[in-house]
C-alpha cells in the first residue's frame, strides 16, 4: 500500500511536493464513504484507497505521474542495460539559472510484507547523490542503508545482505559493484537480497497507465478473456449494463502486404536480398493475433458477433480497462491512471469509480489524474482524496488537497465542482470564461 510519495526538481516541479493517502482526521467529514483500510500500526491509523488529482492542462498533472514512473524505472530498469538509460529521464525543473541548485529527489513510503518502508533517491547531473531505505517493524523507524554518492553507511544487523557489496575505506564504509548511475537497493534486489527485493517486488506490483493510449493494456485484457474464466464472469456481469452478452477472442493471421516496402528501388544488392528474404519468411510464417468481438442479442432473441473495433472508443476503452482493474483488485496491487476521463463520457467515469469502490475489498489502491468537474462530489471522493495540481507565478507545478480548504468541512452540497470552476481552489483553465478567449481569439 502506497502511503505517500513525494517529489522535488523534476520537470514542472521545483521544491518538495508530497501526495498523501494518509486521512484526514477532521471530525467534521460529512462524506459516508467507506474508503479507508484500517492499518493501526506504525502510528497510521488508516491508508485512502484511491485519490483523483484534477488540474488544467499543463498544469503538471501528467509531470507528477511521470515522476512515479521515473523513480519506478530507476529501481527496476537500471541493470537491464550498460547505459544510463533510465537516469537520463530525470530532467530537472528547467526555469531557473542553477538547475541544480537542489537535487532531483524522489521518494516514496509504502506497507510491504506487514512493514512500513521508506525509500528515496538523490540525483544531480546524471549521478546518485544519496539514496536510503529505512523501515518501520514497530512504531519506531530504522535504518537499513543511507548512500552518499559511493560511501554508505548501513545496518550490520537487519540490513546484512549488504555485506558482500562493501567494503571498509577507513572510519566508513564504500560501495563495491555499483556504478555511480545505478541504484544500490538495484544490485542487492539482484543477488536476492531479503529487504531490498521486498522493495522492487512493491515497484514491480505499482502499475501506471495512461487513459490515452490502451495500447499498453489492451493485450493484457485480451490475454484475461482468453486464459481466465473467472475474469470472463467477472467481466460480462459489468458489461451487461452495455447490452453486451458475451466476448469472444477471435485468432487472426496479420497480412504480410502491410510489411513496409522500399518507396524505391535499392541498389544495393544485398540489401535488397535482406528485403526478399524477410518478406518470403513472413509470407510463410503468418504472425497470429488475437483480438475481441462482443456479441450482443437482437429484438427477436438471436445474437450477433462485431468486431470491437465497431464501437465507440469510450466503449472500447472501457472494456480493455476492466483487465487492469480486474488485476489490482484480486492482487491487491496499485494502478495508476493518468487522463483517466479521456473518451469517457461523465456518467461512464463515475461508474468505473463506483465500480472500483464496490469490488475493492482488498488492499488495492487506485489513483486517477482527470479533467472531469463532474467527478468532483462526495458522492465519489473524501474530500481527503480529492487534489489539485497548479502552476504558481514561477511556473512551478504545485499540488495540494482539497482538506486545505477548511470553509468545506460542514458544506452539505454533494459538489465541489462549482467553487472548483469559479477559481477558489486554483488549478482551473488558463481562460476563465468563454468570452475571454473570443477576445483573444478575435483580437
């Protein structure tokens, strides 16, 4: 369970900002949702299960998603290749003269295997500056490593799988094995290390997408239609309320005739046999694919087959989103959506909300980025899980929530999304009426 995460000089984000799923403990919540998992350990009474993050375009919205990303890949991508990769992603907030003047900083704190974590990393100009990991058994917390560029310092006694990858350089200790790009808690999670594999399993188990592009989830709904009944059921109860009765995975050879060909003739000779071969080898070993067709019922009672590709992209969207949903209900995972809203009608979003709320019953977690003021009610969201993202004078993305609007703690509207549009939590269009942007549009 994600806890919070916090991120500093990255991108639209100059100093710290913090996302909190702790909650609030106002006793003047009027919201009757259910969306809090008791923890009553480690001083935390209880973990949010889901937040939305609403902002204008180019607030910076995506930017906080991306720094997630960004810190996900350092932990598990930087020992995949010899080059710097996955460091090379995290660019500084670009607006001011010393980009550096404080580090890229990322970190997060999560519950793991019934323990509290916390793990952070430090870059300045491609290189690690620090890196940490503490944990909680109790309520009070440990070290287990704390990294100064290539010095660390870290617990003989809970922490021992760092033995083998150090080695005493005076009064401290260095590090061995590790390149200056390349995250300690990386290389021990390699050979095995008991804490620090705890910590890459959690990474591995936080999921991101995007709401633009299913893309990147469409396979893996189609791979559940095809190998998990359970999902399947699971599924078509949902898509019932589409007047959809069943989903059938249909399997299809892809033309070799879309195989791109040479806007030219290549003189080259052996070029040109390269080009021969490779389209004869694709003629002869057809590439089978897998897509989905939805059946649904006629007046008369008889059924017919069409190709999802028929329907609406909302639609589409919607059916290939019910695998990652699916997943990180039954595994207690985290799923991250960024333009959660893009192509989905209002009432389509809420429902998926309303979906994820009623079958949660597990420790997964959900956060949304959107657009939608519609979904700004509490009838959805605590007040708790509602936050914004605005840029200030300098250009720099901010985020803060809802609860730092106290005038809010006794409302009785079920909507936020009117003072929302009106400008009073900040983070609204560049253009606060129609009218003002005919003036600029007309001259």
């Amino acid at each position: 369970m994600l806890i919070d995460f916090s991120v500093q000089n990255f991108s639209s984000f100059n100093s710290t900002q913090e996302l909190s799923l702790i909650p609030s403990t106002t006793t003047q919540e009027l919201c009757d949702l259910e969306n809090v998992l008791e923890v009553n350990k480690f001083g935390i009474n209880g973990v949010l299960q889901s937040a939305a993050i609403f902002g204008s375009n180019g607030s910076g919205k995506t930017n906080f998603v991306d720094s997630l990303k960004v810190l996900k890949s350092l932990v598990l991508d930087s020992l995949d290749s010899i080059s710097e990769s996955s460091i090379q992603h995290v660019i500084p907030f670009l607006l001011k003269k010393e980009q550096f003047d404080t580090p890229s900083e990322f970190e997060v704190s999560f519950i793991a295997e019934d323990n509290l974590y916390r793990y952070g990393i430090s870059i300045v100009e491609g290189e690690i500056e620090e890196e940490w990991l503490y944990w909680n058994k109790t309520a009070r917390e440990t070290m287990l490593f704390h990294r100064t560029k290539q010095s660390v310092n870290y617990n003989q006694r809970s922490f021992s799988e760092a033995k083998l990858f150090v080695k005493k350089d005076g009064d401290s200790w260095s590090i061995e094995k590790t390149k200056t790009h390349v995250p300690f808690l990386s290389v021990l999670s390699q050979f095995d290390g008991e804490r620090s594999s705890v910590v890459t399993n959690w990474f591995q188990r936080l999921n991101i997408i995007s709401g633009i592009r299913e893309a990147g989830f469409k396979r893996f709904t189609t791979n559940l239609f095809d190998k998990n009944p359970d999902f399947k059921v699971w599924a078509l109860e949902i898509l019932k309320s589409l007047r959809i009765e069943d989903v059938s995975i249909v399997e299809y050879e892809e033309d070799s005739s879309s195989f791109p060909a040479p806007k030219k003739a290549i003189e080259d000779k052996e070029l040109s046999d390269v080009f021969s071969k490779l389209k004869g080898y694709l003629d002869k070993n057809k590439v089978t694919k897998k897509r989905l067709e939805i059946i649904k019922k006629t007046i008369d009672g008889g059924v017919f087959s069409l190709p999802l590709s028929l329907e609406s992209e909302g639609t589409r969207k919607l059916i290939y989103l019910l695998g990652p949903l699916y997943d990180v209900i039954k595994n207690n995972e985290i799923l991250v959506i960024d333009e959660f809203d893009n192509k989905f009608h209002t009432l389509l979003s809420k429902f998926i909300i309303e979906l994820y709320n009623k079958h949660n019953f597990g420790e997964s977690q959900l956060i949304l980025t959107c657009h939608d003021t519609n979904l700004l009610t509490n009838e959805l969201f605590r007040r708790d899980q509602i936050w914004f993202v605005d840029k200030n004078e300098n250009h720099e993305s901010e985020i803060f929530s809802l609860v730092e609007y106290k005038e809010h703690y006794t409302r009785k509207e079920k909507s936020y999304s009117r003072d929302y549009l009106l400008g009073k939590y900040g983070a609204i269009p560049l253009f606060s009426s129609v009218s003002e942007l005919g003036e600029l549009l007309n001259g």
